[in-house]
C-alpha cells in the first residue's frame, strides 16, 4: 500500500519556511546572471539506487515559487530508482528553477536516504517473518511528519507519532517514579482503556518485575542477541516484544528469525545519509 504523504497545510507550511529561509533576501547570483525571460529545462536524476521519498514536495517548492514552472514526475515515493534514472522534469522560468533548486533538493536527498535506508532494514528481514521495522522520535525537529512519511515510503512503520500518542516508559520515568511498578501501575490507573502499557527494560530482572505488573509490550533495550533469546523465553507471548538501542544491519536477521514482534531503529532518522541526487541543466 502506498504511503501517503503529510497533511497538505503541513506540507506547505514547512516548504514556505524552508523557501523563506534560502530566498527571502532574493538570489543576487541568478539576478546578475540569468536573462529575467530566459527558459530551461532541467532533469532531477538519480546518481545512485535509492527508494525514492519526496516529490511531492518538489511540486510544492515550484507551486510556491512559480506556477509557470511544470514539474513532470516520472515516478512515484517509495520506487526503487536506479543510478542514472530521471526522477522528474522541470521546465519553464530558468530563473525560477534555480530560485527553488537547492530547497528542493535538501528535501529530496534528506527523505531519499531515509527511505532508502528502511527499505534495507525491511529487506534483511527473514522470508515471511512478521517483525515490523519502526522508526523512533529521534526525528529531525519540524520534519518529524516528512521522515516519518520516509520511514513509511521504506517499507517500515511508525512509532508513537508524540508524547501524546501513547504511554511509553522509558528508564528516567522509571528512576522518577520510584521504580518499574510503580510506573507501570500508576500507568495503568491513569490510561484510558485502549491505551497500551509499553516499559523499557534493561536487564532480565527489570523485565521479569515489568511482566509480573502486566506491561503490554516490552522494550527490550540494548540487550545483546543472547538476551534477547532469553527474554523471549521468559516472556513466551506474555507480552509484545520490542527491541531498540544498538540496533545494526546485520542484527536484523537474527532478530526476525527470533520472533521479535517489533524492531524500533532509531538510526532511519537520525543517522541515514542523504541520497546523491542532481538537477542537471539541458
């Protein structure tokens, strides 16, 4: 199923902002240099494989910037484009395309890489396992909605969205309320009740007290591939396993074949290189 982008005022608030950022004082170097009736072409290529996340807002940065300027994509978010592919065309004001050029393409190769990044972490998953492939709030400020989009365009799914969107206690929560019961029930006095109860965990006996005051899922947090088989067994489907921290590539196998209900990854958003994209002229 394919992904569907965020909400158009989020979408075009966050392109106003960015464009305002790189253009508000205007471009001397395209005024001093570029013919006001000149016209261009010019072609967003990829330089290297990648799933493909952003050009939606690559229509948003020249709807803003100029409506005269046609953007013809030639393929869609989460499609794998392959090195030297052309990922759309523009055409129209030569002036205009430089004006939203570098914007665009900080969104694009910023979403690309987080994309394509997933789709390898969802891609090392064993044939017909089930473990889902998630991001975390470690999230680039004022783009959480846009890498979380990414994240999806990858082939992997969503954490909570916020703070609000469901209770996850983590170990400072733990430390503040005096331990993991005391979290835990206090948690559940407080949910509504279709709230799940998530609690961090970092060893075997936190977790075992975790089960014990009926947490519906644990995080299994830094453990090694060895505890977590043994935290599994402990568990044996009391409760949604999730693991996080130290999450690498080559773990990921590993952890499917396991069983491990959920994989959170907080390197898809913080840690994922840009994708090489061009817009080369002519």
């Amino acid at each position: 199923m394919q992904a569907t982008p965020p909400a158009p005022t989020i979408l075009a608030e966050t392109v106003r902002r960015a464009l305002s950022e790189d253009i508000d004082r205007g471009d001397i170097t395209t005024e001093a240099c570029v013919e006001p009736t000149a016209v261009a072409t010019a072609t967003l290529n990829a330089r290297e494989r990648v799933v493909v996340c952003g050009l939606p807002i690559l229509e948003e940065v020249f709807a803003q910037i100029d409506l005269m300027v046609d953007v013809d994509v030639h393929v869609q978010d989460g499609e794998i484009a392959e090195a030297g592919a052309s990922l759309a065309t523009l055409s129209g004001p030569a002036t205009s395309i430089l004006l939203g050029e570098r914007v665009a393409l900080n969104f694009l190769q910023r979403l690309t890489g987080v994309a394509t990044m997933t789709r390898l972490f969802v891609d090392a998953l064993p044939d017909g396992c089930a473990t889902r492939v998630t991001d975390t709030r470690k999230t680039t400020p004022g783009l959480r909605a846009f890498e979380r989009y990414a994240v999806r365009c990858g082939g992997g799914y969503n954490h909570r969205e916020d703070l609000g969107a469901a209770i996850l206690i983590k170990d400072n929560h733990i430390a503040a309320a005096g331990g993991c019961t005391q979290a835990i029930e206090r948690a559940q006095a407080y949910a509504p009740h279709t709230c799940r109860i998530e609690c961090e965990v970092d060893t075997l006996a936190q977790l075992q007290e975790a089960l014990a005051a009926e947490a519906d899922i644990v995080m299994l947090d830094n453990f090694t591939d060895d505890e977590v088989r043994d935290a599994i067994a402990l568990i044996n489907s009391r409760a949604i396993v999730e693991v996080s921290g130290g999450i690498t590539l080559e773990r990921v196998a590993a952890l499917g074949a396991m069983g491990v209900d959920v994989i959170s990854v907080g390197a898809l958003t913080h840690s994922s290189p840009s994708s090489d994209l061009g817009l080369d002229w002519g």
